[in-house]
C-alpha cells in the first residue's frame, strides 16, 4: 500500500485543528480539496478517519490509531528530504507568536538574517500578550514567557530572564525610595493582568526561604507590557519586569532600580509546539533561531 504524502498532511491538519476550514487556511487549500484528498486517503486505508458533522470534525476510533503512525512516517519523509537538501533550500510557512518586548528588541532586527539564510522561508509572525490557542488558531510554535499551564501541548525551556523592579525618578521624588519591604506600604504599584480583577496587586520578592507577595495599592492595571512600561514611565507607580526590557531607560536614567535585593522569580521562557512526534524542518529552522538569538539575553 503507498500513500499520498500531501494527503497524509491534509489529514494530520485536520486532525490538529479539529476544523476542513481552518487545515484548508493554513494548507491553502479549499475546504473541497481538503474533503477530497481526505475521502481518497479513506479509500486507500479502506476505513473513515473522522467523524464528520455540521459542527464538529473528530478521529474515528481508526483514525486514532493511524494518526501518530501518519506523523512519524511524515516525519520520517521530511527528514529523509532534508538529508538531500542544502540548507538553502528550506522551504515553507511558519505561523510563530512571540511576546511584544522580545519581537520589538531582540528578534524582529535580527529577522533579515534568518530570511537571507533561508530564502523560501516565510514567516508569519504574531506579537501579543495574550496567550493564544495554537491547535485553533494554526500556530506552528510559540515562545511564552512565564509559568506553562498543563496541556497536551509539547514545551521546551531556553532559559529565563532576569528580573528588577524599577520607577521613575519622578515618582521616586515624589514619593521617596523605598529601602525594605515595609516601606511598599506607602508606594503604589503599577498592576499587570491579562485578566482583570482575577488577582489583587502585590509585590512578588524572596525573603531568603521562599517567594513571598506583599499586598499593595494600584492606581492602574494594565494588560499588556507597553502599557507596563508606558504607566511606570509616567510616575504611575513600581513595577517588576524583565532586566531585558528595561535596559534602555536605566542606562538613559529615565527609569530608576529600587529595592535590588528584593527581585521577583525569573520568568522561564519556552518554546511551545502542537504534540507530536516530530517538528517539520522549516518549524525547526525558525525556533532554532529563536532560541540562538535569544540565548545571550537570557539566564540559564
């Protein structure tokens, strides 16, 4: 029995992304194309893959079964092609999200050396604080900064970034510098949340024995890191953040470290993947470079 290596990626689409439309998008293909190269594959295997219906498109119990064998055996032809193929020629669509901060300083300048290394390389790359879904939202990778949520997800840890807490000199005139933790009780933090009102404001520091959080006051919430940066800028308050982001204004003097002793966790950074046994050769490529690109910012 041989196989249609293009139906065996429609199929592995549709099985990832629950959706003909949305495996379509990101193949480029019309959702008939995708429905016929799937009934194909069907015939040849001589059993249904998935259950379809208006709403919803799910594995069959024979599905199941086929599909990690389909992904190592793609994954077995892609690396059976990369092995007679020049670098050069890595060819494809990746559909990566990264946080604001690290796309703006650190990946986004060092992008046209990825795409003159791999000419047929193209990227698409999504910038936001939220966390988006990958399995619906077709995303191939994305690199997360912070604790991981539990899921079927595939993670891989690159290290993490070093944090202080900073204000403005104007605030500090303002409101005095703060030399030990009891003296938060008369400063106010700028708060950050990607969900409103889901955790009261406090400020996170490690007492020698274990992470404590100090209660504190916010006149602003915010939920993304401009803004973070923005309000901490405008005297609105403290806030702990990532060394990498604020180095700029501490050098120029216009944001100010306070209370060093006091820092909160470093922030693990990771790349995230969709489960499977392997990761194609273009995906590879971009979080390659990525990790080499973000590794001398990062902490071990």
């Amino acid at each position: 029995m041989s196989f249609d290596l293009d139906a065996l990626r429609v199929f592995l689409e549709v099985a990832d992304r629950g959706s003909f439309t949305q495996a379509g998008e990101r193949l480029g293909l019309s959702k008939t194309r995708v429905s016929a190269r799937l009934s194909g594959l069907e015939e040849t295997l001589g059993t249904r893959l998935f259950h379809r219906s208006t709403r919803a498109v799910r594995l069959t119990s024979d599905g199941e079964d086929f599909l990690e064998r389909a992904r190592a055996l793609l994954f077995a032809a892609d690396e059976l092609a990369a092995t007679y193929t020049p670098a050069a020629q890595v060819r494809g669509r990746v559909r990566a999200d990264v946080p604001q901060a690290l796309a703006r300083s650190v990946l986004i300048p060092a992008l046209p050396a990825l795409l003159d290394a791999h000419p047929g390389l193209e990227l698409q790359l999504s910038s936001t604080d939220r966390r988006v879904d990958l399995v619906r939202e077709g995303f191939d990778c994305v690199l997360r900064v912070g604790r991981l949520a539990d899921s079927g997800l595939v993670a891989r840890r690159i290290g993490s970034l070093g944090m202080l807490n900073c204000a403005s000199p104007g605030y500090l005139a303002a409101q005095g510098t703060p030399r030990c933790i009891a003296d938060l009780d008369g400063h106010f933090l700028v708060d950050y949340a990607l969900r409103f009102g889901a955790e009261p404001p406090s400020f996170e520091y490690h007492d020698g024995e274990s992470w404590r959080e100090h209660p504190m006051r916010a006149r602003v919430t915010v939920n993304s890191t401009d803004s973070y940066q923005a309000a901490c800028l405008a005297g609105l308050g403290l806030i702990q953040a990532p060394r990498l982001g604020l180095a700029a204004h501490l050098a120029a003097g216009t944001l100010v470290e306070v209370l060093p002793a006091f820092t909160c966790a470093p922030m693990p950074v990771s790349l995230v993947f969709v489960g499977g046994r392997g990761v194609p050769r273009h995906v590879r490529a971009v979080t390659e470079w990525m990790a080499a690109t973000l590794a001398p910012h990062l902490d071990a």
